[in-house]
C-alpha cells in the first residue's frame, strides 16, 4: 500500500500487511456545532481506518476532543455560562453528528482535559531539559532556538515561523516571536487546574503528544489532521515530544486532507461561509454527504455548492436502487446460464488496487459505478443467477462497510418501473430523446418523476393526487 507522507513529501510504501497501526487524528474544539467541512476531515479518516482494517491492519485509532480552549473560555464568556459546561454540551453535538454521519472507527476519544497530569509531566520535562522557560505571570513556553528540526514537515525554518502565533501564543516577553505557551497560568476566574506548574492551563499543542505518549508511547505509526494543521500545530507536537523523548520520527506517517471551501475559501466559523453537519443532514441524507466527500481525492479541496450534494444525492439513490434490484434476483432463485460473474472479481481487484494507491476514493467508487453500468443491463435480460446476484450483495455490502455510501433505507421502486427506467437510459444513451421524453411521460404516469443527473436518472415517487 501506498500513502502519501507529508513528512516525506511523497508516496511511501506503508507498514506491511497484518501490522499494528497506532492512529492519532486531531479532533475539534468544542465550543460550537460542527460543519461540513469539519465532516470533510473525518469521513476521510474514517475510511482510511476503516480500509486499513479492511486490510488487514490491526488499528487504534485514537482522536482528541480539545475541551479546553481559549475559544470555549471566550465563548461562554458571551454566553454567560460555565466554560465546561458549554464544552460538555459542543462534545456531545460532536459525537451525535459522528454518528449520523456513520462515523464509526475511532477507537476512542480522549477529553484533553482528562488529561492534564500527563500535560504537567510533559512540560516538567521540558523545563527541566531547559527547553522551556517561564514568563512571570503569563506561563511557559517553548523555546524554538533549543529544536534546530523545528519545520520540518511543513519545510519553514524557525526564522520563518511568524504566523506560529495562534490561538494563546501572544506575549511580547517571549524569547522568539515563533515560541508557543505549553502552560498558560489561568485568572481565578478562569478554568484551570492547581498543579506544581501554578493554576493554569494547557497550551494548544501539548494535549495531543501527552495523550499520545500515554497510549502509544514516545513513537507511533500514523497522524493526521486537516492542512492547515501542518502548520504550527504538527510541527511543534514534533518539537514537543522529539525533545522530551530524544527519539526521531515522532511519527512515521503524516496525512493532511484538504478543506471543504466555498467559492475557492476554507469553510470556517470565523468567515461565516458554513453549513453544520446537522442542518445539511436535514436536507439529505448521509450517504449523500459521504458520496460528495469521497468523490474528491482526499488531498484536494473539495468546492461545495448544495448542486453537489444534490448530485451525490441521485448518486447514492442508484447505488440503492441496484442493490434492491439485486436483493429481488436473490429472492427469485433464477437460474441462469450466463458463466459466473467474474466481472465482481475484476471490480473488486480495481476497487483495492485504487484504494491500495493513496486511498483514491473517486476512482475505488468509479469502479463500483462501472460494476452497476455493467450489470444492470443483465438483469433487465434475466442474464444474472440468484447466486451471483448474492455475491454482487456481497461485494458491494463489504465495500460499503468502509464507505458508507449506499443508503439502507431507500424507496423501494417496482420491477416493472425499474425495467422501464433502465429501457428509457439505454435510449437515452443512444440519443433518442423523442423516444426517451415518451419514456418518461409513461414513467410519470405511474407515478414516477425522472430527473437526469450526472450520475444517471434520479427517481423520486411522486406525492399521490
Ligand atoms: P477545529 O475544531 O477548528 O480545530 O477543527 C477540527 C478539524 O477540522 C481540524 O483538523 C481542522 O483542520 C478541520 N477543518 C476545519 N475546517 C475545515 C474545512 N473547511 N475543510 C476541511 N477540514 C477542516
């Protein structure tokens, strides 16, 4: 298998099959719904898991939840609550929107703020390695100048690192404008915790290489996160934790999927340009969602327009249609002298060899598409056995295990309506509109409504008189 390492800003061959894979993925801060671009990330995560398991792979896939935060401390501030009270309330939006999303391979989540005597203990250390300094009434601080390494997965240097500055990293006091808090001291009427560090709280990066040494250890296989976390925030967990351990790579293998944008910019809170998973949801299904995220290659952005996930949604619904199409030749007992289908091997051999190569997702899926071009014909024809038709189930069930995109409940349409949809494509194909417009006339008669979509005919029942 290969998978693209932005550490090694290539392909690499990855770990060999059987292996055990220690996954970390950066999770939310919880202070508001999540949207779908934060949806983007970890679908795309979920199928890299899920694959990998696939695989063969024996996977912990381990996320954060950051439920400590200046943007939750500030945000409750406005809303006049207790910050861990509207922490508590974002994370289970969080998990609930997972969910609906079929969001299902995390191995576990893990609060940073469940956390916080491995966080002392890693800043301990680095204090006394003498790589991090206190600033009197503010907190402590890594000093860049003491990791030489300091950018290299993002390829800056230490001298490039301006814009490392985020979140709580301003002090005028420190020692190089890239040096970022590992500890900063609360306000008695902040959130924070008494620890031999001064009452305070966790600086951004150090959650994540705490909680990872504790279940993984100074090293692990693979850490992933959207792009823009390349920068500062991988590069200095690296810092963090190549300096407590002094063991190199800190990871082996990193994956940074792009953003979900609108008009050409990142779909983010603070721009307004967003649609939270649950309001999308409303709309469409989540198979639809899915389907819009993994026809992208995962290191591209993806530009949304609702047009697209009414695109999937057509999509996912002839993904449904096929499989309830195959669910009625199994019942039929049909047997047929057509050879054994050995077009689902062939598919299932392009669909791992695409998945194999960087997770390419589109082309895995237009393997799936190509399988549902080919064989729909032959059940139109009666040409597909009960047997075979089992085993098409079977292949398509297994694949959407890691995929996800083929709805379960779905609108059952009758053979002899599907047989007539199917006629009035292949007329369609063959450009005989006067035909193929008598088609659907006949069609909507029966109380169906056909609309052509990118992805063939969408087909909804239409409401009764
Ligand atoms: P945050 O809660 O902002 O820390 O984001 C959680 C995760 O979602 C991070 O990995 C972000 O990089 C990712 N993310 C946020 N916005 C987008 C977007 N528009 N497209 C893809 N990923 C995103």
């Amino acid at each position: 298998m290969q998978i693209y390492n932005t550490l090694a800003r290539q392909k690499e061959e990855f770990l060999s099959p059987g292996s055990k894979v220690r996954m970390f993925v950066c999770g939310p801060t919880v202070y508001d719904y999540s949207h779908i671009g934060h949806a983007r990330t970890y679908v795309v995560f979920d199928v890299v898991a899920k694959y990998l398991r696939h695989r063969g792979y024996e996977v912990f896939y381990l996320q954060n939840i950051t439920d400590i935060d200046d943007k939750i401390i500030e945000r409750a501030k406005q809303k006049m609550i207790n910050p861990a009270d509207l922490a508590l309330e974002y994370k289970e939006a969080y998990y609930e929107d997972m969910k609906s999303l079929g969001i299902t391979a995390v191995s576990e989540y893990a609060p940073a703020t469940q956390y916080i005597p491995e966080i002392v203990s890693q800043v301990k250390q680095l204090i006394e390695k003498g790589i991090a300094y206190l600033i009197e009434d503010d907190g402590y601080y890594f000093d860049l100048v003491k990791f030489p390494d300091y950018g290299k997965l993002s390829g800056r240097t230490t001298q490039s690192a301006e814009d490392a500055v985020s979140r709580i990293d301003e002090s005028i006091k420190k020692r190089n404008r890239g040096d970022f808090a590992l500890w900063k001291f609360s306000k008695l009427e902040e959130p924070g915790w008494n620890s031999e560090l001064g009452y305070g709280r966790p600086g951004w990066h150090i959650e994540d290489t705490a909680m990872t040494e504790k279940h993984f250890g100074f090293q692990y296989d693979l850490h992933g996160g959207a792009q823009d976390l390349i920068f500062p925030h991988h590069e200095a967990e690296i810092a963090q934790m190549e300096s407590i351990s002094g063991k190199k790579p800190f990871v082996k293998y990193w994956i940074h999927p792009g953003f979900l944008t609108v008009s050409g910019q990142k779909m983010s809170k603070s721009l307004g340009n967003f649609i939270t998973i649950r309001d999308a949801l409303k709309k469409y299904p989540a198979e639809a969602l899915r389907m819009m995220i993994l026809m992208a290659y995962y290191r591209s952005p993806i530009d949304y327009s609702e047009e697209n996930l009414r695109q999937t949604e057509a999509a996912v619904n002839r993904l449904a249609e096929f499989t309830n199409r195959l669910k009625n030749i199994e019942k039929s007992l049909l047997r047929s002298s057509t050879p054994k289908l050995e077009l689902i091997e062939k598919i299932k051999e392009n669909f791992e060899k695409e998945m194999d190569d960087d997770f390419n997702t589109p082309k895995a899926i237009a393997s799936l598409f190509d399988f549902v071009r080919e064989v729909n014909p032959l059940i139109d024809e009666r040409k597909i056995s009960s047997e075979d038709a089992k085993k098409s189930l079977e292949m398509l069930n297994e694949f959407d295990q890691i995929l996800s995109i083929i709805p379960k409940k779905s609108q059952e349409i009758p053979p002899e309506i599907q047989k007539l949809i199917s006629e009035r494509e292949t007329i369609r194909q063959a450009k005989d509109f006067i035909h193929s417009d008598q088609l659907r006339d006949q069609i909507k008669n029966l109380g169906y409504e056909i609309e052509d979509t990118n992805y063939g005919p969408l087909v909804k029942k239409l409401a009764s008189p």
